[in-house]
C-alpha cells in the first residue's frame, strides 16, 4: 500500500514538473538564427577570403610552379625516355620524385597554415555574430535564441538571421 501511494505521489509531481515546464516555455519569447546563412551573407566574410587569398598568393604560386615542374619532368621521360641514357632516365625519376616530395611537404605546410588562419578568422567573424545576436536579443527582449539547425520547425517570424546580417553588415 506504502509503494503504491509512493509511486503515485511520485508520478503527480513529474507530471506537475512536465505541465509547469510546458507553462513557463509558452512564457518564453525565442528566436532563431541560422548561422551559416549570415556567415555567406555578411561583406566582413568575403573580405577575409580575399585578404587570405592575397596573404597566400606567392605560397599557392610557389606550389603550382612545383606542380607544373613535376608535370614537365613526367613528359619529358615519356617524350624522350627511348633517346635517353638509362642514367640520365635515372637522374630524371630522381628529380621527379625529389620534386614530388617537396610538393608534398610544401602542400601540407600550405594545407595546415592556411586552415589555421581561416579559422583565427572565423573566430574573429564568429564574435561579431554571437555580439549581434546578443544585441538583438537584448534590444527585442529574447528569453533563449537558438541556431536553427538544433530546431527542428519555427515559424519564420521568429527567425532573426537577415536582423543579424544588417546589424553586421553596418559594422564594415
């Protein structure tokens, strides 16, 4: 009798927490932001593409010459591979796999350092959105603003992203 009384009391109170949580959520104001969508739209990101393009330009050149040197090396054994000594063929599949190592090394260097600032200023992009939404959440009185993708509907007036972008797109 004791058990059953228990699981009882038990049960009316996790069914009072449910219907209280239930309440205090339709009291919430909640928006959504997509932020891939505001990270595509805003100037700043464009910006930073260009400005790394520009920062890496002589390494990316440095490396097409590598690539293009190796190419070269590559025809010319097939072009001339039948005149050729077969120490001179030698040295040339020397050079082409020393030059292939060195456009690997060179490549993955190039690969980890341009990885690495795209995400400094991704970060950099990332901190104006998150100050943005704040803003926005400050100024239209939000309770909770959540990225659209942990969401799986709301309606389209709760979706701040395009107020995001503005208020972004000013800051250029």
């Amino acid at each position: 009798m004791k058990k059953t009384m228990k699981s009882m009391v038990i049960a009316a109170a996790a069914s009072s927490m449910l219907l209280a949580g239930s309440v205090m959520a339709a009291d919430q104001k909640i928006a959504v932001v997509n932020i891939q969508e505001v990270m595509g739209k805003i100037p700043q990101s464009a910006a930073i593409m260009q400005s790394l393009e520009a920062e890496f330009k002589d390494e990316r050149a440095a490396l097409t010459k590598l690539e293009k040197d190796i190419q070269y090396f590559q025809e010319k054994k097939q072009r001339d591979a039948a005149l050729m000594s077969k120490k001179e063929i030698g040295e040339l599949d020397k050079k082409i796999a020393e030059s292939f190592r060195e456009y690997q090394t060179k490549g993955k260097v190039f690969q980890q350092k341009i990885a690495k600032r795209q995400n400094e200023e991704t970060n950099k992009i990332l901190a104006l959105v998150r100050q943005a939404v704040d803003n926005i959440a400050a100024k239209e009185k939000y309770d909770l603003v959540l990225e659209q993708k942990a969401v799986v509907f709301s309606k389209p007036d709760a979706n701040i992203s395009e107020q995001v972008i503005k208020q972004i797109s000013k800051l250029n």
